[in-house]
C-alpha cells in the first residue's frame, strides 16, 4: 500500500500543529464559534449530542494492520474502547474530549493517517471499492487514481470553501461496488485499446434530493484526470448555489443548468488549463502505482479447504457468503461482518476485536485491511488453506457472522443515539430487525437483500438506494419511519419509491417482514429483489402491508 | 484601507495599519479628502463612469459573483484589483483570483477584503492574493502569521503553477 514520503509526512505533522494551534487560540477566546467550526470540520472533528466525534480518513478504504491496532489503541485511550466505520470507509471516534484531539492525531500522524477534510465543504475521502487490487473483475487497479486524487485535493486552496461537501469515489471493475452514481463526482476507469480512459459521472448524491450522476465526459485520457477535475470543482465554486445549503451540491446545479449546459461551462474552463502543469505525468503514475503492488501471490494447495468446505456446513455457508473472488485461484478475499446480531450497532469494532483482525492480516493475509462501504472489514487476500483458521478465530471474536449481502448486513448511520442532525434513532431500529431476523436459514434463503436505514433525510444510511430502505422522520416530536423499496446500488443504481405513511419504530421488523414475504412469493428464479419491485410494482407490497389495521402516521 | 498585510512589494510581508487606497460603496459616498485616484469603487460603478473622471480611481472591486472576464478590456489602466469575501466561508473570491492569475494573466495588486482572517491567508496567497485587508477588529500581526500556511503543497497554485509531482525531489 501507500507509504508516505517526506513530504506526506511532512504535511501530517505541520497540520497536527496548526489545528493544535486553533483549538488553544478556540479554548483561549481568541477565535469565535464561527471561526472555529469551519477549521474543525476541516479536520474532521464534529460537536454531536453527547460529545466531539472525530471521523478519521482511511484513504480509499485501505489499512494496514499497524494502522488498525493504532485505531485500536486510540478507541482504548480516548474513547469508550471501540470505533465505527462508516458508509465512506471512514471510522469515527464518538466520545472525543477536544483536549485531546491534538494528541490523537499526533499518534495517526505516527502512522501515516489523518483526519484532514473528512468534514466540511471540501473534497472529502476519496472512496473505491474495498476490493481493489486483488478483485478478479478489475481492469485496472483504482487505488493509485485515489491516492492521486487524494492528494490534489488536499489543502487544494482554491476548493476548501466550496457551496457543499464534494465526493468521488472510483471504481474499475465489471460491478462498480463503489457507489459511483450517487457521488457528486463518480469515474469510472476503463482499460481500451487507447489505454486507460475515464468516464466522468457529475451530480450524484442522496440526502434530501436523491438524484443518479450522469454522464459528463466518455473516454477522458487518464493524464487528464486532475485538469479535468480542477475545471469541474472551478465550475461548481463558481456556480453553485450558496443561499440554500440544502440546493448547495453540485447535483442541483447540474440539474438545474442541464448536463449539457454544465458540460460546456466545464469544457470551456478545461480548454484554458489542459495540458497545462497539472496534467499527470507517467512518473507520478508510476511512482504511485508501483506503492500499491501486491507481495507475490503463490500457488497453493486447497485440499484441505476443500475437504473443510465438504465436512462443515457452517463453515461453506460463511464462504459463500463472505469471501469474494480473487485474481489468484488460490486465494479469496475474506469479508469480515461487523453485523452479528442485535447487541452490536452495525459497523461498531470493538479495540480487542481490531487487533485480532490485524493480527489475522499479519499471520494469513498480507498485512492489509479494507473497509466496505457496508461497513464491514475486509482481509484482501488469505489463501483458501487458511480459510478454515481465519473463520475459526473470528468466530470466536464475534467476527464470524455469515450474513453478506443478506438482509441483516444493513447499512446503518449512528442516528439520534449520537447524531446532532438525527430526526429517529437508528440503532435500537437495526437491532430489532436483527432479532426478528436471528434465523440463517431463512436468511439465507430470503437471499441477497440490501436493507439501509438512516436517521434522517441526510441519508448517511444510503436509505434511497437500499432494495429496503428505512427513513427515520419525526412528526411533532415523535419518531416514525418511511419505507421505500426498489432501491439498487451499482453502474445501474435507482433511487427506491416511498410504500406510503411511515410506522412505528415497533412495527418496523413486521413491515419488513411482509415486504419480504410478498417478494418471496413473487420472485422468480434467482430474481433480486429490487428486479422483482421493479417488475410486478410496488402495489402487491402496498396492499400487503397496509392491509391489517397498522398504526400508521398520516 | 486599514489593517493590510502585502506582499507586493517582498516576499516578507509588510504591514499598514492604514495605507493610501479607499475602498467605498459608490464613488458619491467618498469623502472630499481622498483623490479620486486612490479609491477602489465597484466594477459596476467602473464601467458606469470611470472614464469621465480626469484623474480615474486606479481600482475597483468586485462582488464575488460578478465573472472576472468582463474585468479584461480594462486591466491596463488599473493598479489593484480587490476582492471581497462577505463571508469568510464563501469561497467563490478564490476561484475569481484563479482566473484573474492565471487566465487573465494579471499582474497587479490582488486584494483580499471583507472577512479576511488569519487561518485562510495562506490559501488566499496561493490562490494569488498579494495585499490582505484583515478584518478590522483582528490584530494583524497575529495575523499574519496565518501566512506560513503548510510546506507540502500537493496541488499546483496561481502562485506556483506545478504540483508537487513536478517539483518533488527524488529523497
């Protein structure tokens, strides 16, 4: 993976010391609130209900296993002994004291990480798929464009007070596993006979406004990836609405103009800066790339994973489920579920359990985790022999959990627990559809169901896009939930439709259940479940859960 | 103006508590004791009216939503450009010295006004800003130095138009 240089380790250590600086000059009076949040967010730190929360970057979702246990050791001394992680492969520290942050992000610094622009309206942390590298569906590995990226927007002066937040994230494979389309900026890379060529998405995001990207710029040649990007943050910085922070993204100003309007405004400005000095260099590329060259994959033999496989059910359903598909036969990518049941919030590792997982990567893997955006953990390359070992030990750690892509790997935010933005709680709601879901096999057989819950319309929960998607909303004071269904994520992603009024937080589980029973008995073949939404409608699962005298709120 | 910061003169930055410009709202709400020369009016008010004055303002301003373009035909009769930050969260006056820099290849003075404090000047440097009109109630040798800014600059600026990649020594 990336290993900083001087100069990486140089910006960390001076950015310790700068927002080491505000926070005494913020604690001395001598910088107001409103001078003090802007720089905070930009270091990620967030006042939330109870506390400071400090989401740190994790670059593009990638760890090493010195970085985990480092993130272990600040959930011990600094938090209450675990740490979240987050929808944009991010982990977020809850029970921060502002005192310390200097301290905790002198000990990231210690190992190449940061915490600059996780927040604020600034570039944040570029994200890609967490299977990078070693997927066997990958034309090209997108790290190195991540880490490119990740450092043209870093302290960018001119983009560090842009209308809104921007994201990017990158994917490269046959399935964007990367949320493309619902980024403000999405590119996907694609390997033809010119080379490698880009096409830029523009103007997706979730919250208020759900809205899919569109297609802004077919076949870029990849040495103009960061002009081009530099025309199009220009374009937005200019444009884009500040009146309103909730029609502050670029995707309202790319509806609002029409893509081909926006096209040509970032056309325009790209003609006066392409092939000016920005334009990347096949050294930088390569001096990137060559960081991100795996150890050498070996062939191994798999009889004994073979015979594990026959001799042990538990065991072959949690491969099926969780491992992925590696470029070498002799390897998988092992997923690891932060979704065991009710008593653990989804994407909640405890410090203990980071240290197993790291020790895991050291002893099996190659000393390298990933985050999901499902926020779950991934060991990118364990050969297959060490399967049964890897699962063994996790299991014992509360990390074994074979539910994948199944209905009760939901992708859950923090929500009114901890939110300051929250309208509902979101945690209490994803335990109970965990315990109302407790059995395997049912949902195992229920098969692949993306289930997302947010506890409000700022959607860090992803609700839009789920195949279920659970909104938490308040009405004068108390809180029901919204139901959408034939959401998808992925290179055909949609934005899922409302079923009608919301429900009680206790009725939430049933409601899920019904939609899944109507899907059950409609579905055919191996049809997914948003395919079936989309093709019998949403009125079979209406009139199936309004049916019975349901409190519902109006 | 009061309160400036400029690095127009040197790389170390100079300071004025007052120093001879006068910016105003529209040329009628000028007082008598400033030549007309020395004062730094709207754009708009530049298009209006400049030339009808013997001795022209030397300056004008601009709002941060006026296009920089439109500034083009008039930059050889003009000694400073400012631009104003209403807020010092709203950033489009970094991208207008962008394009004034390096599109409209100014060379004169570069004035940030409005809400200009000490944690954004390095930024407003980079992005060719060379006088800072800090924020009259801010001390300014405090802030300046809010000028030493970073020394990893990865991407390229108005003042230093390659990124680090092209500049960055083989250690």
């Amino acid at each position: 993976m990336y290993q900083y240089d001087f100069y990486d380790k140089a910006l960390v250590r001076e950015r310790v010391a700068q927002f080491r600086d505000q926070i005494e000059r913020y604690q001395a009076g001598k910088l107001t609130e409103e001078e003090f949040l802007p720089l905070r967010l930009q270091n990620g730190l967030y006042l939330q209900k109870h506390a400071y929360m400090l989401r740190v970057a994790i670059p593009y979702g990638t760890l090493s296993s010195k970085q985990l246990r480092t993130l272990g050791d600040i959930a011990t001394e600094f938090d209450k002994d675990y740490g979240h992680f987050t929808t944009r492969q991010n982990i977020q520290f809850n029970w921060i004291e502002l005192d310390r942050v200097p301290e905790i992000i002198e000990r990231l610094a210690d190992v190449e990480m940061h915490s600059i622009q996780t927040s604020g309206n600034t570039v944040r942390n570029v994200t890609t798929e967490a299977f990078a590298g070693v997927s066997a569906d990958e034309f090209v590995d997108p790290r190195p464009f991540a880490e490119i990226i990740r450092q043209w927007s870093t302290i960018n002066p001119e983009f560090l007070f842009l209308p809104r937040k921007f994201k990017i994230a990158v994917s490269s494979s046959v399935k964007d596993r990367a949320a493309v389309r619902t980024h403000d900026v999405g590119i996907y890379i694609n390997r033809t006979h010119g080379g490698l060529r880009l096409d830029v998405m523009v103007g997706g995001g979730l919250g208020r406004t759900p809205i899919l990207s569109q297609r802004l710029k077919e076949g870029l040649e990849w040495q103009h990836m960061l002009t081009y990007l530099e025309a199009v943050l220009r374009v937005y910085n200019r444009h884009g609405r500040r009146d309103n922070r909730y029609k502050a993204r670029i995707k309202i100003l790319v509806k609002s103009l029409g893509i081909d309007v926006f096209a040509e405004e970032v056309e325009k400005e790209w003609q006066q800066i392409k092939n000016g000095p920005s334009e990347l260099t096949a050294t930088e590329f390569q001096r990137v790339a060559e960081q991100f060259q795996s150890a050498s994959l070996v062939e191994a033999p798999t009889y004994e994973y073979e015979a594990a496989l026959a001799r042990d059910h538990t065991f072959s359903n949690w491969v099926d489920k969780n491992t992925h598909d590696h470029k070498h036969t002799s390897y998988l990518s092992v997923v690891i579920s932060t979704k065991p049941g009710p008593n653990n919030p989804p994407g909640d590792v405890t410090a203990t359990q980071m240290n197993i997982i790291a020790d895991l990567s050291e002893q099996f893997g190659d000393g390298e985790i990933r985050v999901t955006h499902e926020q779950n953990l991934v060991l990118p390359s364990v050969q297959k022999r060490h399967l049964y070992d890897v699962w063994s030990t996790l299991k014992q750690a509360d990390l074994g959990h074979s539910n994948i892509g199944l209905l009760t790997d939901m992708i859950t935010c923090p929500g009114g627990d901890y939110c300051a933005l929250a309208n509902a709680k979101s945690i209490p709601v994803a335990a109970d559809i965990q315990q109302h879901f407790s059995d395997l096999d049912y949902l195992h057989d229920i098969g692949e169901l993306d289930l997302n819950i947010s506890g409000c319309m700022n959607a860090c929960g992803h609700h839009h896009v789920g195949n279920i998607g659970i909104l938490g909303v308040d009405k004068n004071g108390s809180e029901w939930y919204q139901v959408t269904i034939g959401g998808k994520q992925g290179e055909d992603a949609r934005i899922g439709k409302v079923i009608g009024p919301s429900f009680k937080a206790a009725d939430v589980p049933q409601v899920i259940d019904k939609l899944v029973q109507v899907f059950i008995t409609h579905r055919e073949l191996e049809e997914q479940f948003s395919d079936t939404v989309q093709r019998i409608g949403i009125t079979p699962f209406k009139e199936r859960v309004y049916a019975p005298a349901m409190e519902t709120a109006e | 103006m009061n309160n400036v910061i400029s690095l127009v003169n040197s790389s170390q930055p100079e300071i004025s508590e007052h120093d001879n410009w006068h910016l105003v709202d529209a040329i009628e709400n000028s007082e008598a004791i400033w030549p007309k020369s020395m004062l730094v009016i709207p754009f708009k008010e530049w298009l209006e009216s400049a030339e009808a004055y013997a001795t022209a303002p030397k300056a004008f301003w601009l709002d941060n939503e006026t296009d920089v373009h439109l500034v083009e035909p008039w930059l050889d009769k003009i000694e400073l450009i400012a631009l104003n930050f209403p807020k010092f969260t709203d950033g489009r006056a970094y991208t207008q010295a962008v394009e004034l820099r390096t599109q409209l290849r100014w060379r004169g003075e570069l004035r940030a006004f409005g809400d200009v404090l000490r944690d954004q000047l390095t930024h407003m440097h980079r992005c060719g800003f060379n006088s800072f009109a800090v924020r009259e109630d801010k001390d300014i040798l405090d802030a300046m130095k809010g000028l030493n800014g970073i020394s990893t600059r990865y991407s390229g600026s108005a003042i230093e138009p390659e990124p680090l990649f092209r500049r960055r020594a083989v250690i």
